[in-house]
C-alpha cells in the first residue's frame, strides 16, 4: 500500500480536532473544579466567621451583650 498524502493531511486534521475538543473539554472540566474548590472555601470562611460575630461587625451582637 502506498502512502497517500491527501490521506496523511485528512488523519492529521483529524487527531488535531479530537486533540482541540479534548483540550476544551478538559478547560471546561478544570473551571467546574475550581468553581466548587472557590465555592467550598468561601463555605468555610463564613462558617469560620460565624462562629465570631463580632469580626463582622453586627452591632446587634454587641448591644445583646451589654445587658446582662
């Protein structure tokens, strides 16, 4: 069998779209990650704020206080 060239560029245009889609879905998956690695850390600092809310400045906290 010889080699075709027009063939060669077909099989090259080919692995190169797969190589491509796989890039972006690869892109698409790593965004998705850090989207939830973003969304749980940001769980944990408010869940770590909550426990002190006087670091967030509620004032109804401090008045709360007050009377004894």
């Amino acid at each position: 069998m010889a080699f075709d060239p027009e063939f060669a560029g077909d099989f090259n245009s080919a692995a190169d779209q797969r190589r491509e889609r796989r890039r972006n879905e690869d892109k698409k998956r790593m965004a998705y990650r850090r989207a939830i690695e973003d969304y749980r850390e940001s769980q944990a600092l408010q869940a770590s704020f909550s426990d002190f809310p006087e670091l967030l400045g509620q004032t109804d906290f401090h008045r709360s206080q007050r009377h004894y």
